[in-house]
C-alpha cells in the first residue's frame, strides 16, 4: 500500500505539472466548449439546459485526453520498471491479460469520446456520417464492450456472478451480454454526469478510492496500481475542474472512464458492489432513462428536465451545492458497497 501511496502522489504530480500549458494549448487550437447541448441520451436542445449552461461555452474541453496519455504512460513504465526495483507483481488473472483489458477498455473508449468532441468543437456534424451522432455513438460503445466483455470471459476465464447474500452463479457465455450491458450503462451514466464542474471527476475519485482498498484487499497489484495512477491524475485535475471549472473531461474522459470504472468493478468480481459504489451515477443515469421512456411511451415528462443533477439545479440549487452533496451521497455509497463486499 506504502508504494501504491506514492504512485498516487507521482501521477498527481506529474498530471499538475503538465495541466497548465495543456489548457493553453487547448486554447490555441480552440478546442473549447460550444454553444450548450443537453447531455441527454438523444441529445436533444432543452432550454433549460441551454439557459443553466451557457456560461459555459469557451471553457477548454479534452481534459480526459491528458489523464489517458499520463495514467496509460507510468503505468507501461512502472510495470517495466518492477522487476528491476524487486517488487514482486500480484495478480489475480495473467497480468498481461489484465493489463491488456484495462488498457484497451481506457484507450478505445476515450478515442471514441474523442471523435464526438472533434465532431462538436469542430463542426464535422455537418456531414453525412458524423450526422448520425447518436446511433454512431450508441452502436459503437456496444461493439466496444462486446469486445471488452468478450476479453474478460475468454482473455481472463470471468464468468462468476457472485451477488451478496443470494448465490454465486455461473453465466457462462451469458457473462458477455451481461458485461457488454455494465459497461455501457456505466460508459453513459458518467457521460451524463459530466454536467457540472467538478461532478463526475469527484465522483470517480469516491468510486476508485473505494475500488483501490478491495483490490488491495485481494492483493490485485496489477488493478491496484492502475487505480492509484488514475485516482492521483483526477485529483489533479478535479483543482482545474471544481467551479468555476478551467478544463472540461469531454466525452473523451467521461466515455473512457466510465467505461474503465465498470471493467475494474467486474474484474473485482463484485457487480453488484459497483452499482452500489457508483449509486449517484446509477440514479444520474435511470433519471435520464425514466424521462425518455416516459416522454415515448406517455407523451409526458416525469421531471421538467433531465438527468438528476439538471432538474436539482432547475429547482434553484446552486451548482456547487449539488456536486458537494453529491459527492456526499457517493461517499455513503461507497461506504456501503464497501461494507456489504466485506461484510
């Protein structure tokens, strides 16, 4: 744990050193926020949304892209790096293979992100292809994950789902849907909630704290030092990122780490401990969900707008009262998944 300490601490200061002249460089380029969409799975303009947000336009998008390159890069080097330092790897799975999923589940998803954030900043829209955003997108992250889940039965041998005082049961190849479903529902859920400054950032840290003592509680050190690195690099950013924020994740973040958040919960074989960990992002997620099932199939709203954190907002809340109490909500949330896996 003492060396996973100060990895954290190594990726926070690498990620603050370089933050500075890479939001002066997103500037440069004009890779900035535009005029506001709802985050909403179609992506429909709401002017709630568009009056609540507007101030946001100009800000810096792309900041994901930085935690990607920083996190994937020490955790290539480190893993090198360990046999000649003496520190013997631990490993639950073949740690090739681990790293492999971790790795191309990061990568694959944040490039994805990042073709949507080109297409925003930059106006690709207008063509034929990038004009079928949605299901573009939608269809993509399932080919994704199919991959990803595909990985973990085959790659790994997971296909254990082990569900707190009910039973342990055996999916068998049925483990890739059920995979493919998690990492795609986690893979939006953040997507979603990268509406306010510093709301999904924060949230993630929460999440992968409390991931980062049960792999270390499995002796997992392959999965525990790629969530130390991640979690340094977000606390690093989230200084940049809390209200008023100075750089935005984008969809290159918010796609890559919900994405990867949901593999590290199957790989710690506890599913059911990640929807509990990530509860503000489950509700953030079934918010949006109940309002467009209900918008389709009764021709009515449930809330005035959409997801869960939009409507508080509508209501009058301030933003950075609702990432705090958010944040406090996942906290407890946290506590309880984490009580329940070791219970």
């Amino acid at each position: 744990m003492v060396q996973i300490l100060g990895l954290i601490l190594l990726s926070f200061f690498v990620v603050s050193v370089l933050l500075v002249p890479y939001i002066n460089l997103l500037y440069q380029i004009k890779f900035i926020r535009q005029k506001q969409k709802t985050k909403d799975l179609f992506e429909a303009r709401t002017p709630i949304f568009d009056k609540l947000h507007a101030h946001k336009a100009g800000t810096p998008v792309g900041g994901g892209a930085l935690i990607i390159f920083v996190v994937t890069f020490l955790y290539l080097i480190i893993f090198y790096l360990f046999p000649y330092l003496g520190i013997t790897r631990t490993s639950v799975y073949p740690y090739k293979k681990e790293i492999e999923v971790l790795l191309f589940t990061f990568i694959s998803f944040g490039a994805l992100g990042l073709t949507d954030d080109l297409r925003k900043t930059f106006g690709f829209k207008k063509t034929k292809f990038w004009g079928l955003r949605f299901r573009f997108k939608f269809i993509a992250q399932w080919i994704l994950a199919i991959i990803v889940a595909s990985m973990l039965y085959f790659s790994l041998g997971i296909s254990i789902l082990n569900i707190r005082f009910f039973d342990i049961f055996n999916l068998g190849p049925l483990y890739i849907p059920f995979a493919a479903f998690l990492i795609v529902s986690f893979t939006n859920a953040v997507n979603i909630s990268d509406g306010l400054d510093g709301l999904a950032a924060g949230l993630l840290v929460i999440c992968l704290i409390a991931f980062l003592v049960m792999s270390a509680s499995i002796l997992d050190s392959t999965l525990s030092i790629f969530l130390g690195l991640w979690i340094g690099a977000l606390i690093a950013f989230l200084y940049f990122n809390i209200w008023p924020a100075r750089i935005i994740l984008g969809d290159v973040g918010a796609l890559s780490f919900g994405a990867t958040l949901a593999v590290a919960g199957l790989l710690l074989g506890k599913p059911l401990g990640l929807a509990i960990i990530g509860g503000v992002f489950v509700l953030e997620v079934a918010s949006s969900l109940i309002q467009i099932l209900s918008k389709k199939i009764r021709k009515k709203r449930v809330f005035e707008v959409a997801p869960l954190h939009l409507w508080v907002q509508h209501k009058g809340w301030p933003e950075p009262k609702i990432v705090f109490r958010f944040w406090l909500a996942q906290v407890i949330f946290a506590l309880f998944g984490l009580w329940l896996s070791f219970f």
